[in-house]
C-alpha cells in the first residue's frame, strides 16, 4: 500500500533552502566526481529508482554521520580506525543562491506533515524509505528532505537525484587533512587509533 502525502500537508512543511555550504564525506574515488550518487539503501532511498545525495550543514555532524555513526555504543574504548579516515575525502558544496525545496522534518514537521516519527529518528531507516519514495514519486518539485540528525542534532540534508544540478562543489580534500577533523574529534569524544 502507497503511502500518500497530500499536496496540503506537503506546502505546510516545503521550504526554500538556499544552501551557503554544506558538508558531505565520501570514499576517496568519489572525489572525482564529488556530487555522484547511485541509487542505493539509506535513509530516504530505497535504493531502487532514485538516488539522494546526504550532506550536513557543519563537518562534525558529517563526521558523525558517516564516519563515528553507532559504533560507540555500549563501547568503553571510543576510537576510529585510522583506515576508515584515511579511505575518505571531504566535499563542500553549495546551491549557487538557487533555493531548494525542501521538506522541513526538524522539529514538528513529521507530526505536521503526518508522517512516523521514525522517518528521521530510527536507527531502522524503513519509515524514512517510504517517505522519501512517496515524496519523490508523488511531488516532483521537491528536491529533497531537510532532518536533524539523530546522533548530533545538527542538520542534514537529503537531496534526491533530480536537483543535483542546482549544486556545485566549492572545495575537496582528503578527511585526514581537513582542518576541522581535530575539533570533530574532540567534541565527539573520539580517538583516531592506529
């Protein structure tokens, strides 16, 4: 069964985004190409049709999601492998001044938008799957899905496929020079270990 979200509830949480930076890890061979996706299982990807792009409005909420993610928990030594850093590059990007259309889910936004908590707060990413499926499928102008992140607080961004060409890459380089890993770490509480 479809999920539908009315155009209605839609236009009470769609809001223009005109994004300054934003701050995306990847492996370093995307580097290349830094605002490359593929479809592929994540939080508002099913993996099937579409793709979506994920970044954070600062370097320590990407770090945290894409690097640190759950593997502290229940965990009395809090340290990274050298080699996940090392396998990474760091991407800036920005939207040029062009607003994206975002679906605001921070705050009440699922609540208003009626959508399961769970889309943006679970570790099981399936409620956040469905949403951006049908977000996707049913309202062609959004260009993505604007969440706090569940480990930082910090905003992210889901950005599907279909507006990547409102992006530009402003800077790269690789995650172990970046010249915000140390405070990342430190306000992480983590350790890099060789």
């Amino acid at each position: 069964m479809t999920v539908l979200y009315s155009r209605e509830r839609v236009k009470e949480v769609l809001r223009p985004l005109s994004l300054a930076t934003a701050h995306r890890i990847v492996l370093k061979p995307y580097l290349s190409d830094p605002l490359a996706v593929r479809p592929s299982k994540s939080r508002f990807c099913d993996g099937r049709t579409y793709a979506v792009l994920y970044a954070a409005g600062d370097f320590a909420t990407a770090f945290a999601e894409v690097v640190v993610r759950d593997r502290l928990v229940q965990r009395d030594r809090r340290f990274v492998p050298f080699g996940d850093i090392a396998a990474r590059g760091w991407v800036e990007i920005s939207s040029n001044n062009v607003p994206l259309q975002m679906v605001d889910l921070r705050e009440s936004g699922c609540l208003i938008l009626g959508a399961p908590t769970d889309t943006a707060h679970a570790r099981n990413q399936a409620a956040g799957r469905a949403l951006g499926r049908a977000l996707y499928e049913q309202h062609a102008d959004i260009d993505g899905i604007w969440y706090q992140s569940r480990l930082t607080g910090g905003y992210c961004l889901a950005i599907f496929d279909r507006a990547l060409q409102n992006l530009t890459p402003i800077k790269t380089g690789e995650l172990e020079h970046h010249p915000e890993l140390p405070d990342a770490l430190r306000r992480h509480r983590v350790r890099i270990e060789q």
